[in-house]
C-alpha cells in the first residue's frame, strides 16, 4: 500500500522517511500554507460576522507549488497521513490541508488519517504510526475561533486608531495589553521619587583574631525598619551608640539549607533563560529550538508541560549514575517529579529535552551552528540537573548584643558542603557555570563570646525605581498573567519592536506613539486591554480545545458589545477622544497645582491643558487655545525641560539676543529674531550638551558655525563643518559628511575631514544583511536575507523575493527561502516601456461626411 505523509518541515521529511521505508512518500507543507483572506471583501479581514462567521481561507502564492505536489503525489497512494506538529497550531494545518484536497476533490477512495509525534526517533515515529487517529476538530475549533478573534479585534481596533490617532499602526488581541504593561512600568518609572535611606555597619574580630562585618538590625530596643534611619544625622546617631557600647555573641544558629533544581524547560522558561544567559532574543531561541526538533535532537519545543516520560527519567538516572564526572553519589534515590504552576498551562507533551541523553556537544558543531549548539547545551544541561541530587549548603546566623541588648547586630553566611546538581548548573544564574554561589564567610563563635569592635561605617542608599521590563521579564510577566501563550511570544514582542518600543541595553522602552496608542485604548477600549479580560478570553479558547464550548459563540459574546463599541467611537470627533484622553489620564501627566488640581496654560494663564497629536511623533501635551497660545509641554516626563518658550541666554557682542529653544527636532540656539521675513540664524544643540547646561558662551560658540577646516589638498576648495538637523557633518562642494560621535565640530582637523572624504559615501536608505541561510542547493551560492526599504527579502545570485508575511525572519529555514526564490523565478517577468516611447492608440476612421 503506498502511503503520502505530509509533514509541516522539509528539513525532517527525509528522516521521517528513512524511518518509514519504501512504502511511504514524505512531504512538507512549509508551515501555514493558507490564512483568513484579508482580500476577500469582509469586514475583518475574511471573517464574516453576520454569516455565522463565515471563514473565508486563501492559499499563499508561495505555497501553490507544494499543494499542486501534493495533489499529484496523492494521486498514486491509497491512504493519506496527516503528521504535522502536535499542538493546536499543527492540528489546524492538518484540517486545512484536508479541506483543500477536499476541496480539489483528490480524497476520493482515500483513507486519512492524523498521526503525532513529540520527537522524532525511530521508536517514537514507528510508534506514532501504529496509533493512528481521527482530526481533533475541538483543537482545530480553537485554532479558528483564536484567528478570528484576532482579526475582529485586530481590524476594528486598527481602523479606529488610523482615523482618531493619525501615524499609528494598528492594535492586537494580545499585542496591545502587552503595550499596555511596558507603557504602565514607564509611567511608574517617571513618577518614582528616590527615598534616602541608611544602614550601619560594624568591623569586628573574634578572640581567635577573625575579622567579620555586622549589620545593625535593633537600636534603643526597637528593631529597625528600612527607613527607620531616614538621614545622615539618624545614622550618625546610631554610630555614636554603637561606638559607645561592648558586644559579646548573643545567639548563634546553624542549619543546613537543600537547594533543589529547577524543573526541566518547557517553551517560556526557555526563551526566558536563553535571552537573560545566551543573549538569544525570543524569536531566535523558537527558531533555533524548532531546528533542533526537527534535526531529531530535542523533543518538541512548544510545550507547557515540565513532566518526562519514564522512559526519559530512566535513560537520564542510568547517564547520571554511569557518568565520570558524577556518579551514585549524585544520584537521588527516587526520581523528582515536578507540577506546573503557570495559567492555562497546557500539558499534552513532555518538557523539552535531548531525544538521546547520552548525546552531548561533541560532534555536534561538525553539522549544527554555533547557537543551536549553545542552545542544546542548555536543554542537556537543565534536563540533567532536574534528576541530579540536591545541594546541601551550612548557614550560619549569629546575633551580636550590647551588654544592655538594646543593640543588636546581626551576620550571616553559608558555606557548601555538598554542590549536587550545581556541578553541572548554577541554578541561581542559569548559565551553567560549574561554581554554586558563595556568601559572606562567617567564623565560628560561641554563645557569650566577647567581640572587639574595630570601626562602624554608616552607608546612605536611595531607593531605586522598578526595572523595565527585558524581553524575558516581560515574558514572565505575561505568562503570570494567563495573557498569550509561549508559542506566540516571540511574535509579540518583535511586532512590538517594530512598531511601538526600541530595545536598549536589553530594556523594552515603549516609545510616544506606542504611549498614545495605550491612552486611547484605555480610555475608550478599556475592557479590551485588560488583564483579566485578556486572559479570560484565554481560558475560554482552552475549553473550546477541551471540547467545553462552543466556538461560534465565544465570537458571538465577542462581537456584539466589541463592533458597537468600535462604532461608537468612530462616531466621536478626534477632540472629542482627546477630551476622552484628558479624562482618563491628565491628572497623571499633566502639571498639578498645590491643591491636586490641573494647573491652567502657564503662558497664557487661561486655556486649558490637553493632550495633542502630531502624526510623526505622537501625544504632546499643549493648550487648548492654539494657535493663540503655542505653550507644549513634552508627553513623557523625562523628556520635560522646563522650556515654557525661549530661555534668554544673554546677548552677544553685537547686542543680539541668545536664546534657548525646543522644536520639533530638538534644542537648538537662536541669535535674535526673525527681520523682514528672513528667519534668525540657529544652530542644533549637539548630543553632548544638556539643555540645562547651555549657557550663553556655548550658545555664542555654537552660533560661530560653520566653522572653516581648511581647503582640500586636491581641489583648493574649502572643507567646512557644521551642525544640521541630523547631527554635526562637513561640506566640501556640496559633498557632505557625517562626523562620528568622538568627533568634534570645534577640533576636527583638515587630515580627518580629507580622510572623511575618502571614504565611500554611504546610502542613508542601504540594504542591511540580517541573516545568512546557506548555500543553495544548486548553485552553492549564498541564500541570505536582507532588509531593505520596503522590509526583508530573501536574495540568491540577481534573484530576490519579498518575505512572505506567514514566514518569520528569525525562523525561515533554508529549504523555506528556496522555495520561495523558485516561486518567484517561475513567475514571467513584467515588461517595462522604454523611457520616451509611448503607445499611440489607434483612432477610429471618422466617417465621411455626406453632403
């Protein structure tokens, strides 16, 4: 009997055939190969909600190829084997696949069935084969009803923000109250206010000469609080009556502590560590998993479960106890079992972990890259240590008191005595380095023991604003939540990065128009950006997946109070969401008078504060008697300068007035004003100057440019330099040049310019190579992918393809990319005219005239 299989990843359909023998014929559908069809003329994007929510599906152009193979490859086998990905997402490309051959009418006499597998091995395939089922169409419910709601709330929210808040992009599901958690992180951060604190620290030795440091915990009797020293003369205080006092041990405390290891990955905790310890961002760790599993190294990497076959549990005892480095003595005598404590966790598979155990690193960089071995060593690593014994850490507590003990002085410390799973993984800092962390090291003392004082040293602190959310504390934070689900995390976040938040230092920084965009949604979507609400919307998806409800009417509880919500804001004017803005937020940002209330226009002391828009830029804050009264004030708080207007510097030798200034660009100086029409002369004030710091010498020496260098050695003509709207550069005959950040205006010399000169001139809208595929398979020439102006792109020789929307830029694998290129080559090329000729249409031959 011969057997189609159809799998989702070209990389894994020739093991799986290797496995199968000669009988089956193994293809790949490349992921998704269809998706809701945003052309088909409905209202959201394919979805029909006054049809019984009709789906309307269209095949992505990439994909034709594939299915027409399919179709001609199923036309000689009598059973077909549905053996995509085991999860929601894999069950719904299985029914869809059987929809279309439905559809195309190439299921006649054929037998189908749906098989899973959660790693690929021989016995694991083999097994999956012998276990046939029917499509879960409870999963393939979810997968519809989850696409959906994401196109109702993703087109009715987008077209709301395009019209009221003009430049913004467009709103999600789970997008936008992720938005919403790095936008509410920044608002605490600008409204933190540093609280002063104190601590008091005493140098003693024991009678053996051991020296140890204490920390002051009780004064006068009272036990100390964390601001209980609020300032210098408090802690002062404490140091004159600790100085005056002599201590001996009060109380002394040992206890062993058990440091138990983490629980095997599933999908977030990996993406989690791997970004914190690799420096993998989400995206790429998924990726870069996915091509372990289908390389047959790892089981399957979109999992919630922290669970391990038994199976697994016995091949990793059996390496542990077999191993040189470990041994029985690292062995515990029953395997750990771990429980899942997340939301909505969804338990169908194992952990992720090694399909073989005894299989390490080596060998492994002859076929793997460098980040799929590095990532592979984590797995190994984690999946070890969670059946390894504990670590057995001594800590010791000791209470030093006064002779009247009213002060008390406490240390503490810890020594290991047994390292277990830490040999092979420092839990406390996930990177695998084989040194558990040591604390402060206390000497041994007996009750009574006298101590000798040898200094007290007080310390001030200040309180610290909360962290921004990285890109794995976000993950933690919507996984604690119950909002999302891991597999579609990395996709969030780097939708995020494009449109409404920069990523520096690893810090998630959400930026103006992503502030605004949560302001609006906020104030008139408010339901639809909440938490709980986001994750309720979650549960139910699970329990349409668990065959519970209904999925037609979750969307229809969805839609009804959703589109006339969304209708009654299009109805609103753009003022009257401003107003809707102010009243949700302006007592939050804008300036409060000594009674708690909005201040009035500090300028023209009548109008009102409100927020504005700009396109480019996003909220700003102004007042409502513009263009009367031009007084703005910037959105975020940190940007603020305290610039109501000009700032008057002073006046330079001519008598001109020098002013301090903010526009739409930035801060720049002015000399004097504008005379007859013609604008004063003004120059941007340069990265390295504060606003604050700009007196009138630096304004008059900024006013002096451009400044000559000197006139080039070739053409005599003069290199001059100055500062633009896009920082400072040189001009020699129009050629212009940027400086570098250590470059400076007033100190550049003539052999640099000329040097600057020399250097090719590069393109402000260039092409940026973003990740190498390999080679082809062909011609063995490179298959990369670039971004360009208009996004990626995929390039091999002179042939280029625009990346598919349903591919990812971090995840597309290199048989992916190909087919892409061949289906683009295949398509005929598009004549274009010649520049000046043009194609005269024929003329109809008048009739004659009759006399």
């Amino acid at each position: 009997m011969k057997n189609l299989v159809v799998v989702e990843s070209p990389t894994k359909s020739k093991t799986i055939e290797r496995y199968l023998g000669p009988d089956f014929t193994v293809l790949a559908t490349v992921g998704h190969f269809r998706d809701l069809d945003e052309t088909a003329g409905k209202k959201y994007g394919g979805v029909d909600p006054d049809n019984d929510f009709s789906l309307s599906y269209a095949v992505y152009p990439s994909s034709k190829k594939i299915l027409s193979e399919i179709v001609r490859t199923l036309k000689g086998c009598e059973r077909l084997i549905l053996a995509t990905d085991p999860d929601r997402e894999g069950e719904a490309i299985a029914w869809h696949l059987h929809e279309y051959l439905t559809e195309k009418k190439a299921l006649t006499y054929k037998t189908v069935h749906r098989v899973v597998f959660h790693e690929i091995t021989k016995k694991a395939v083999q097994k999956a084969f012998k276990e046939p089922r029917d499509l879960d169409l409870h999963l393939v419910n979810a997968a519809q009803a989850r696409r959906a709601l994401d196109m109702i709330l993703g087109f009715g929210l987008s077209e709301v923000l395009r019209h009221k808040l003009p430049g913004t992009r467009r709103a999600g599901r789970v997008q936008s109250p992720t938005l919403r958690l790095t936008c509410e992180r920044e608002e605490e951060i600008e409204n933190f206010v540093p609280r002063e604190h104190w601590t008091v620290d005493a140098d003693l030795r024991t009678q053996a000469g051991n020296d140890f440091k204490a920390r002051l915990t009780h004064l006068d009797g009272t036990k100390l609080e964390k601001f209980s020293l609020a300032d210098e003369a408090a802690a002062q205080r404490a140091v004159g009556l600790v100085r005056a006092q002599t201590f001996t041990v009060a109380s002394v405390k040992h206890r062993q502590i058990q440091k138990r290891p983490s629980a095997p990955f599933r999908t977030s905790t990996l993406q989690q560590v791997a970004s914190r310890i690799l420096n993998m961002s989400p995206k790429h760790s998924a990726g870069v998993a996915q091509h372990l599993f289908q390389e047959g190294l790892i089981t399957y990497m979109r999992t919630d479960s922290v669970t391990l076959s038994s199976d697994a549990i016995s091949s990793i005892r059996a390496a542990i106890e077999n191993s040189g480095n470990f041994g029985k003595k690292y062995l515990p005598a029953k395997p750990k079992y771990y429980t899942n404590k997340i939301k909505n966790a969804q338990e169908a598979h194992e952990a992720i972990r090694p399909t073989d155990i005894t299989r390490t690193t080596k060998g492994l960089l002859v076929h793997l890259k460098r980040d799929a071995v590095r990532l592979y060593d984590l797995i190994w690593k984690r999946t070890m240590a969670s059946q390894m014994e504990n670590g057995l850490d001594d800590q010791l507590s000791i209470d030093i008191g006064s002779f009247d003990q009213k002060i008390i002085l406490h240390a503490a410390g810890s020594t290991v005595v047994f390292d277990g799973f830490r040999k092979l993984y420092n839990e406390e800092k996930d990177n695998g380095s084989v040194q558990p962390k040591q604390e402060d090291h206390i000497p041994d003392v007996k009750s009574d023991e006298p101590l000798k004082l040898d200094a007290v040293s007080p310390a001030q602190h200040y309180t610290k604003p909360p962290a921004r959310y990285n890109e794995a504390s976000l993950i933690a934070k919507l996984e604690e939540l119950g909002i999302g689900r891991p597999s579609t995390y990395p996709t969030i976040i780097s939708t995020l990065l494009k449109e409404y938040v920069t990523l520096e230092d690893k810090q998630l920084i959400p930026q103006g128009m992503g502030r605004g965009v949560v302001l609006l949604l906020e104030s008139s979507f408010e339901s639809y950006v909440d938490y709980a609400f986001t994750a309720e919307l979650e549960d139910k998806l699970d329990e349409i997946s668990n065959g519970r409800l209904a999925w037609k009417d979750v969307l229809e509880e969805f839609y009804g109070p959703f589109s006339a919500q969304c209708e009654s804001i299009k109805n609103l004017t753009n003022t009257d969401i401003l107003n809707a803005m102010n009243e949700w937020a302006g007592a939050r940002f804008f300036p409060i008078d000594e009674k708690g209330e909005i201040e009035k226009c500090p300028k023209c002391k009548e109008g009102k504060i409100s927020f504005k828009w700009n396109k480019q830029r996003g909220p700003f804050i102004g007042c409502v008697n513009f263009p009367d009264c031009k007084y703005t004030l910037a959105f975020s708080k940190t940007a603020r300068d305290g610039l109501d207007g000009p700032r008057i510097l002073g006046k330079n030798g001519n008598g001109q007035t020098i002013s301090l200034r903010r526009g739409p660009y930035g801060h720049y100086v002015q000399q004097g004003e504008a005379e007859d029409g013609r604008k004063p002369k003004r120059i941007k004030l340069p990265d390295n100057v504060e606003p604050e710091n700009c007196d009138l010498e630096i304004a008059i020496k900024l006013l002096s440019l451009p400044r000559l260098i000197g006139n080039h050695p070739e053409t005599a003509e003069p290199i001059t330099v100055t500062i633009g709207r896009y920082g400072p550069y040189i001009n020699h005959n129009n050629d212009k040049r940027s400086l570098s950040p250590e470059d400076d205006v007033f100190t550049v010399g003539i052999n640099r310019a000329v040097s600057l000169l020399g250097e090719p001139k590069q393109q402000r809208r260039g092409t940026k190579t973003i990740r190498s595929l390999g080679a082809h398979p062909e011609d063995g020439n490179e298959v990369a992918i670039y971004e360009g102006r208009y996004g990626y792109y995929i390039k091999n020789n002179k042939t280029t393809a625009g990346l598919p929307k349903h591919f990812d830029v971090e995840t597309i694998t290199l048989d992916e990319a190909v087919q892409v290129l061949a289906e683009k080559a295949s398509k005929p090329k598009k004549r274009t005219k010649k520049k000046g000729h043009t194609t005269k249409r024929k003329r109809k031959p008048r009739p004659k005239k009759i006399d």
